[in-house]
C-alpha cells in the first residue's frame, strides 16, 4: 500500500481547507447577511446547494488559469483530476438544486425541463444545468465523441463560461436570497472574477508572450516518430526551469490564435536558456511539428508542473519509469543531475514496443558514461535473441529491479495505462506516496 506520510495529510489537508472556505464563501455571505424568505428547511437546502454549484463551478477557472502555484502540493495532475471529479460534484448539487425547491409538486414541475415552456428566470436555471451537463458528458466521453481536443477546448471554454454567467443570472432573478443589494454585488464580483480568469488564460497570456519570441535553431529526428525541436529566446533572457517540468509550445509568426500544446523539456536545466523538446506525432499538431524548420519563430508559456528531481534534494538516488516519449521529462533530469556532476545511483526503466523505436537510446547510452545509471529497456516486441525484459512494466519486473534500502525519488511519466498499473505496483512494493512524481501526457 501507498503509504502517506504526515505531511503530506497536512498539507493535502490545507489545500482541500482553503479549497471549501473559498467555494463556501458566497454561503458564508448569505449567512452574514441573512435574507428574510420564510423558505423552508429542503427550500433553504436547495439554495445552499444552488449556491454551492455555482461557486464550485465558478472555481473550476482558477484549476486552470496556469498559476504555477496552484499545482506544486500535489502535482498538475491530481490538480487536473480534481479538476474533473469536482465537475461531477457540482452537477450533482445542480441536479438536486430543483429536487429539493419542488419537493413534492416535481412532477407538476417536469415541463420546466422544456426551457422555453419556463419563465425565463427559471429557463436560465435550466439552460445553466444543460451547459453544465454538456459539458461533463463532452469532457468524460471525448474520446469516444472523438472530438478534437481543440475544438473541445474551445467548446469547453464557452460551455463553462455559459453555465456560470446563466446560472448566476438566475440566482439573481429567482432567488429571494439575494435581495439585499449588497450581498448580491458581492456574490456577483466574487464569482465572476473567477470566470474573468479564462481570459487570462485565452488572452492575457498570448498577448504577454508576444514581447518573448523564441527561435527553433535545430532540429534533430528522433527514433519513434519524433522529433527534438532546439530552441534559443530571441532579444530576451528565456526562463529558468527545474528538469522534469513542462511548458506550451505555440509554433508560427504570432502567439494569438495558434494552438497551443503542452512539452516537457528534454534537455538539461543547466543548459537554459537554450531548451530542447522532444515531439512524438500523434495527432495535427505533433505531426504538423516533424516539418519544422530551423529559423521558424515558436513561443513558449512556462514552465510548469511540479515533478522535478528537485524535490527530492536529500534523496539516495532516482528511479525514473517511463513509457515511449514519456522519456522526455526523465532524460532532463539524468542530463540536470549529469551536468551537477551527481555520483548518487540512479534507475532507469523504460518500457517501448520496439528496439528500433526507442527514444533517446544513444543519449542514454551517453549518459551512463558520466551518471551511475542502469538503464532497463523492456520491449513490447522484443527482436530475436533479445535477453533483456519483455511485455508490460508490473509489479514482478520492478520487485526485480527495484533498489533496496535507501529513500529514492521516483518518477513515472507515459501512457494513462501504464502509469495506472505502475503507480499501484509501487504502492504495493512500499513506496510512499511522497516519494513518488507523476507526470501524465493527456490531461483529458
Ligand atoms: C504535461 C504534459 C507534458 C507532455 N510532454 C510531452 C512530450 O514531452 N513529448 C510529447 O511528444 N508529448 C508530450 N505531451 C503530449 C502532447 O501534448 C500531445 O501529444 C499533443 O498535444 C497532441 O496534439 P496533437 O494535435 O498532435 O494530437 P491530438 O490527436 O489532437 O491529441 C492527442 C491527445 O493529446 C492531448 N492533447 C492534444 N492537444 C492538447 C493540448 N492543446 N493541450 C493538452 N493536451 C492536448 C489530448 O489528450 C489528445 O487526446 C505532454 C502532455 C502533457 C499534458
């Protein structure tokens, strides 16, 4: 079993504390300025959990708005998971918002569901819900829906954006809790300046990055259908980065209007401002970024992320498990603590389909002349003659490897799949969860 270590329950806990006073603000300014509605008990638990909705929804922005501190206690993971499994919370609380306020003269009040047949204060309660409701069917089942991220991106943007502004004109309209002016601009800038922070996002940052173009000087093919573009700030300082994070990646004359795709540096940190990233094709994007060219203009929004050898200053050494082009984040690493001059022992396991695929062989194989560093390749096709490992990446092949005693940081970054089947294993060979880093490479 993962074990969680005490502080990592207080800081979990500190986070999640400052998580629920900030979504049960707008109920604690009702409770400070108390509204007289003669509502009920379930009336008045309807209007709680109306309110609750909305504020969580409303605070889904600041999940996303690439503030570099909102990730660093848990990871843009679990952020990104929380992110999602909250969504469902808030349509929870939506859905029993109506429940509760009809009680038992539901069914008299089933044609509301037909929004045009309500008036309009409470069409908007309904329009609100459908947003929110389409929203988390289109997130959950995209896949599957095989929407483009991008237009789902888009979509979402606008879907959440709708399902806050209407359900926060309802609220205003139908609900007699807001009648006293104060409270209700209050409630109104609080939520709404959590909306505000997509454009931030969207807008602000684009336009910030405009003053910071980078310039792709190189680039090199890589095994697997990558490629590592080397990029150099153009008439600026560049950034500093902890190895293992990750940044946006826009490429084209302008970073208004491109799409904008998440990478991890492959290169060392100790070697910014000049950056490298390495892109496997997979999809438009990715493919369209293997015709590159050296000279092309790129801008970069970053860095971010929160798994980097860096967090585990004291550790005895790292064991880095890692699927395909989730070597990327892995190699900065090796390369940072390569150009530290590190002596520690250092693992690394790293799962491809094939020998001939296999990212980053020849700089691995570099780097095991400067790092003490095992290098495990496990193929899922192995060629003939193959004696090293072969399937799947479980729990019976990392008992074997794994090294015994000592603290070792440990970093898994690859498919959902394996990352699933990965993580348990760890947990249960011991590892404790604060000795683990994760990076996934699909968000949604
Ligand atoms: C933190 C992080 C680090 C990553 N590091 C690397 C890396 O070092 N090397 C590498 O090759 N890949 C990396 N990826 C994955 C990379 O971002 C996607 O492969 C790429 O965005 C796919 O875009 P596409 O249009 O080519 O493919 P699509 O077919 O459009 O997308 C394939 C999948 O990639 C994800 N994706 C697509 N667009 C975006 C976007 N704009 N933002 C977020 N996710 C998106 C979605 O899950 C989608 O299903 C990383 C992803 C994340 C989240």
């Amino acid at each position: 079993m993962t074990v969680p270590t005490a502080r990592d329950v207080t800081r979990a806990a500190l986070w999640m504390g400052l998580y629920a006073l900030l979504a049960l603000f707008p109920l604690l300014l009702l409770l400070a300025a108390p509204a007289r509605w003669g509502g009920g008990f379930s009336e008045e638990l309807a209007s709680a959990l109306g309110f609750l909705a909305l504020s969580i929804m409303a605070m889904q922005f600041v999940l996303t708005a690439r503030f570099q501190w909102v990730a660093p206690p848990f990871g843009t993971d679990l952020v990104y998971a929380f992110h999602r499994h909250v969504t469902a919370v808030a349509l929870g609380f939506a859905l029993l918002h109506p429940v509760l306020l009809f009680g038992s003269s539901l069914r008299g009040a089933l044609h509301y569901l037909w929004p045009w047949a309500a008036p309009w204060e409470i069409a908007a309660g309904v329009w609100s819900t459908y947003a929110l409701l389409a929203l988390a069917l289109t997130s959950w089942l995209r896949k599957r829906l095989r929407l483009p991220y991008e237009a789902w991106r888009w979509l979402h943007g606008l879907l959440a954006v709708l399902a806050v502004a209407v359900g926060v004109w309802h609220a205003i309209q139908a609900g007699r809790l807001l009648s006293s002016p104060v409270v209700r601009w209050l409630w109104l800038a609080w939520t709404l300046a959590w909306v505000g922070l997509i454009v931030r996002v969207r807008l602000v940052k684009p336009l910030s990055l405009r003053a910071y173009p980078w310039t792709v000087v190189e680039v090199r093919p890589e095994r697997g259908d990558a490629v590592t573009l080397v990029l150099e700030p153009e008439g600026h300082d560049g950034f500093r980065f902890r190895a293992g994070q990750f940044a946006w990646l826009t490429l084209g004359p302008s970073p208004l209007g491109g799409a904008e795709h998440p990478f991890s540096f492959s290169s060392s940190s100790q070697a910014a401002p000049r950056v490298e990233l390495t892109v496997k094709a997979v999809g438009d994007f990715t493919r369209a970024a293997q015709r590159t060219r050296p000279g092309q203009r790129a801008w970069l929004d970053g860095p971010y992320g929160s798994m980097s050898i860096d967090s585990f200053p004291d550790a005895d050494g790292h064991v880095f498990i890692a699927g395909g082009v989730g070597a990327a984040p892995c190699l900065s690493m090796l390369r940072t603590l390569a150009d530290r001059g590190d002596r520690r022992h250092h693992l690394f396991i790293l799962a491809t389909s094939e020998w001939d695929r296999t990212p980053f062989r020849e700089p691995l194989a570099a780097l095991q002349e400067r790092l003490d560093l095992q290098v495990v390749h496990v193929l899922e096709r192995p060629p003939p003659g193959w004696t090293g490992e072969r399937g799947l990446v479980d729990e019976p092949l990392l008992d074997r490897w794994l090294p015994r005693g000592g603290r070792y940081g440990h970093f898994v970054c690859g498919p959902s799949p394996m990352m699933d089947a990965v993580e348990t294993a760890l947990g249960r060979l011991g590892v404790p969860l604060s000795d683990l880093h994760s990076e996934r490479f699909d968000l949604v």
